[in-house]
C-alpha cells in the first residue's frame, strides 16, 4: 500500500513541476526552482550547524576516552604495586588449617 501511495505523489509531483502546461498541468516549474534557490543556502546553514556539534561532540568524546585510558592505567599501576587480598571460602580456610 505504501508503494502505491508512493508512487502516486511521485507521479503528481512530477506532473505538477513540468516546466509546460501539459494538459491540465500546473507548470510549476519555475515556482519550484525559485523555492530551490532560495532553500539551497538555508540547507547548507543547517548542514554546516550539524556537522559543527558532530564535531564538537567528536571532541569531548575522545577528551572523555582519553581521561578514562588514564584512569585505568592509574588504577592498573596501583594495583600493581600493591598485594592483592584473595577472599577464600571457608571450606578452603578449614583445610588450610588442617594441613
């Protein structure tokens, strides 16, 4: 249904910007060219504006991704240095005692 639909406002869109009447066409052709004109640097405004914030955004995330790297080799480094403490059960603190 949704192709069918499609394909109908396709078709009357095309109809409707045929540059000559065509019979019982609109001729909106140039309507539509002006409006062109006019929206094309206001497309360009808002993709500029878009690609901005990815920018931006791009930024703070790798600023984020470097501080969390440091974070870990800091924490990695710290363990390291000092003794690990390894919870045992108690069935395993009964046979360390037994032996």
């Amino acid at each position: 249904m949704a192709i069918i639909i499609g394909l109908v406002f396709l078709a009357l869109s095309v109809w409707a910007v045929l540059p000559f009447a065509f019979p019982l066409g609109l001729g909106w052709g140039g309507e539509v060219l002006t409006v062109l004109k006019g929206g094309l640097p206001l497309l360009g405004l808002f993709i500029g504006l878009i690609a901005v914030f990815i920018g931006i955004a791009d930024l703070k995330d790798k600023a984020e991704a470097k501080k969390e790297e440091e974070a870990e080799k800091a924490k990695a480094a710290s363990s390291e240095s000092s003794p690990r403490y390894v919870p045992c059960t108690l069935f395993e603190r009964s046979e360390r005692t037994q032996t």
